[in-house]
C-alpha cells in the first residue's frame, strides 16, 4: 500500500497467529521495523522468521501483559534495541465463555477475559505513551470488537471486557491528542478462520441442530454484506489508522464487520 510506515518502529502484541499474524506480515510487508509482543516465544517465531525472511529488523520479547511491570520491561526493551516506539496495536486477547448468560458466567470467569482484554492493552499504552510523548508522535490502534458495541447474549464477560477497552481507548485519545498521538480501536466482527470454524460455529450448529456451515451462512447472513471478514481485512484496517493517512482521526471504533454493528 505505501503508507509512509518505512523503519517505523511497531509494537504489535498477540502476533502468533490468525489476524495478529495477518497485522504482522502487513505492518511488515509496509517496511515496519517489527517488535512481537507475547507470553509464547516458541508460538511467535515462525512469523518472526518469516518477517526477517523478508529483511525485516524483528525483536520478539516475552511478556506477560496482564503484568504492568513486565510491560514496562518490555517497553524498555523495545526502546534500547530500536530506539523509539511508533506504533503500538493491541492485538492480544480472549473470548471468554461462550453461550453462557450473565448469571451462569462464573466470577473467576468474568475476572480472566477482563483481565486479559482490558489490563492488558492499558498496561502496553501505559508502558510506550512516554516514549512516544517525548517525540510527539504515537499512533496506538486496540483491536476491540462489535460485540463491545452491541452486546450479545451469552458473550456478557467478553462484551463487557470490549466495551471497557473503548472507553480506555477514548480516554486516551482525549489525554494524548495534544501531544500528537492518535488513540483508536478497531472493532472486527466474526472474522473466519480457526476459532470461528472449530468453536463458534459448532457451538450455533450444536444450539440450533444444524450443520457447521449452515452455521457460518446464519453468521454471514446478519451482515450486510452477506459476508465473514477475513484476517487481511482486520489488518488493513490497523494499517490505515496507523498511518498519517488517518492523522486526523482519534477516538474512534472503526467495525470491520461487513455492516452489523451499524445497522
């Protein structure tokens, strides 16, 4: 695409695999210098390789980012070997139960995925806005989801952790837009791929009584473009707002989700 991110420094964590690994191999394929964030070393290096294949500069760091002070570690890891931190995209997290309503949900289970989802992207903004303060410039993009947009039944813990995200994501933008950080959450739907093939339909075919992919169909069916997103298009979309393409956009949640969260 040609965005203007050549030797940008990008903190990406949850890179592993699905759409982390797509926002990997996009930043990358933009010219970003690459550091991958995650608790998994083994699980990261394949991208890894696959980046430095292509000539990228790559760090992996291990990190536990339910943990403030390793995220600081981590930060200051990034910062020795590049110099300067650019982009951060918070791609890591979990799902939660699924099909349980609000008063099945366990406290230990609501406690995890709000942990996971919600501390986890605080304890990265928190550990790199300094630096990118100091160079008055920053772009942070969250990935979030439409389900922290709408709710949905029997996903309460999850939209509940996604709806928390946002209003870290916008009180953010507010606090940094003065120092030329941009702060925004991008918000997929259903993407496909192995958790939606191998959990989510099951679960709906299991509910219903129907076959998996008739499953997949009823999902694609509630958008408006009668269409799953794909990892790619979840990528694309971390790229247009990490770049001085979107410089004047802060705040917002962009749904990658074929119209549903819209509509």
């Amino acid at each position: 695409m040609k965005l203007g991110l050549e030797n940008k420094v990008a903190v990406i964590t949850g890179p592993a695999k699905g759409m982390g690994a797509a926002i990997t191999r996009a930043f990358g394929a933009e010219g970003c210098r690459l550091a991958l964030v995650g608790r998994d070393v083994a699980a990261i290096e394949p991208v890894a390789a696959e980046m430095r294949a292509l000539g990228r500069e790559v760090l992996v760091v291990s990190t536990d980012l339910t943990d403030a002070v390793a995220c600081e570690s981590m930060a200051a890891t990034v910062l020795k070997v590049f110099g300067q931190i650019d982009i951060l995209v918070n791609v890591a997290g979990g799902s939660g139960p699924m099909g349980k309503a609000g008063w099945e949900t366990s406290p230990e289970e609501f406690d995890d995925i709000v942990t996971l989802n919600m501390n986890g992207c605080f304890h990265t903004m928190r550990a790199v806005v300094p630096a990118m303060i100091a160079r008055r410039s920053g772009k942070i993009v969250n990935v979030g989801g439409t389900f922290g947009m709408r709710g949905r039944a029997g996903r309460m813990a999850y939209s509940a952790s996604k709806w928390g995200l946002r209003g870290i994501t916008k009180s953010f933008a507010l606090e940094v837009g003065e120092h030329n950080i941009n702060v925004n959450c991008v918000a997929p739907g259903m993407v496909d791929g192995p958790r939606f093939r191998e959990k989510v339909c099951p679960t709906m075919a299991k509910r219903l009584g129907i076959s998996v992919e008739e499953a997949a169909q009823r999902h694609a069916s509630d958008y408006a473009l009668k269409r799953i997103s794909t990892d790619d298009d979840i990528a694309h979309a971390c790229l247009f707002l990490a770049s001085e393409v979107s410089r004047q956009i802060t705040g917002v949640d962009l749904p990658v989700d074929g119209g549903w969260a819209a509509l």
